[in-house]
C-alpha cells in the first residue's frame, strides 16, 4: 500500500514535470510545422498535423496574416406543409450558428468550425467541378461523360452531407407543419478594401453554389457532438 505522502509527493512531482514536458512538445511541433519541406519533415509532420492543424494553421504572407478576398456563407431554408398550404422559411445563415457553437462549446471536435469549412470546400470543389465539366462541354472533349458522373456523384454527396448537418437544426425550428425539403447555398461576399473604405458601394453577395431543394432527412446526428 502506497503512503499518502508518497502519492502526494507523485502527484507534486507529475503536476511540476507536466508543464515543461507541454512546453517541450509544442515547441517540438513548431520546429516540426516551420522546418524546412523534406522527407523527414514530411514523415514527421505526419504525427502532429491532428494537432498542428486544427489549432496552429495559418497561412501568412511576411509578417501579417493571408488577407482573404472574400467571406463564404452557407445559408439554408425549410420548406413545410400545414392545413394553410406550403411554406419557405426565410434564408438563415448555417455558418453563423456553426460560429455560436465554437464560442459556446470550448472543447467540441469541431471547435474550429470544422464542419462550416467542409461544406464550404465541399460546395467550392463542386463549383470548380462544374466549371470543367461546362467546359468539356464547349469543347467536346471525349471525357465529357466521366466528368459528367463525378459532378453529380459529388452533387448528390453534399446534398447529403448537408441534409445531415441541417436536420437537428431543422428539429430545433418546431415549425407549425409537416418538413418536406431543405435548401442550401453557398454565397460569395467580395471583401471591401481599406482603399475603397469611403465607398459608397457595399460589396453584394453572390450565390456561389446552389445545391436546390433536397428531401428531408429527420433524426440526423446533432453536428455539436
């Protein structure tokens, strides 16, 4: 039977030696990030890229950050049916209840808005998809119907990721009917210079990706788990 005094003198020593060994190992991971590429960079980046990159990444230009160009914003919609007919609810923005959540839940997996950035590139990836397939149209190229398949492959697949993401958020609403559909788009808000600052013109949103109305899918996992 271990003394109380040895487990507390253990415990001394574990919450003394916690620290620096933290320190150690975040200084070991920046050395890693800002190394030099190499094989054994690549090899090594490996271990600590879970870590290094949900809370260390950034993309820098000098000595300030990556100035961004625009602001992407997924917006969803509800549509329902009652005794009164069918009905649209207003646009309401997903990244900005995703953005509530990272503040309020310090500690969810998804505390850096991870599942707000995968639909972002998800939809970015199937923007640039039709953009090649639109041009294999135009030029007829002899790989039009491959290209074709994996634009709605990957249409269908954001369809239900999205579907996933937006039912418990659907549930919360307790809208006065039945939930047939949901909509979901991207939009594009161009970033207004310091040099236009004075500008009376506001930069406009634009829809990047529209996904359209898909089927409703109710009992999905809540996304803040």
């Amino acid at each position: 039977m271990t003394a109380p005094h040895a487990e507390t003198s253990r415990w001394r020593l574990l919450s003394m030696a916690l620290p620096p060994l933290l320190g150690l190992a975040f200084a070991g991971m920046t050395l890693i990030v800002n190394a030099p590429v190499s094989p054994a960079r690549t090899e090594a980046y490996k271990t600590v890229a879970p870590v290094a990159d949900t809370y260390f990444r950034q993309s820098w230009m000098l000595l300030a950050p990556y100035s961004v160009d625009y602001n992407g914003e997924v917006f969803y919609q509800v549509e329902y049916e009652n005794e009164t007919g069918t009905h649209t609810t207003e646009p309401a923005s997903l990244s900005r209840e995703m953005a509530g959540t990272a503040r309020e839940i310090r500690l969810a997996p998804n505390r850096m808005g991870a599942v707000g950035l995968y639909l972002g590139v998800e939809q970015g990836s199937l923007h640039e998809k039709e953009a090649a397939v639109d041009e294999a149209r135009r030029k007829a190229l002899s790989d039009f119907s491959g290209q074709q398949s994996e634009l709605t492959a990957l249409r269908e697949a954001a369809k239900k990721d999205a579907a996933t993401v937006l039912s418990p958020l659907v549930d919360e609403l307790h809208l006065d009917g039945r939930i047939t559909r949901l909509r979901a788009y991207y939009t594009y808000t161009p970033v207004q210079r310091f040099a236009a600052r004075h500008s009376s013109e506001e930069p406009r949103p634009e829809v990047f990706t529209d996904l359209g109305w898909f089927d409703y899918q109710p009992g999905a996992q809540p996304w803040t788990s």
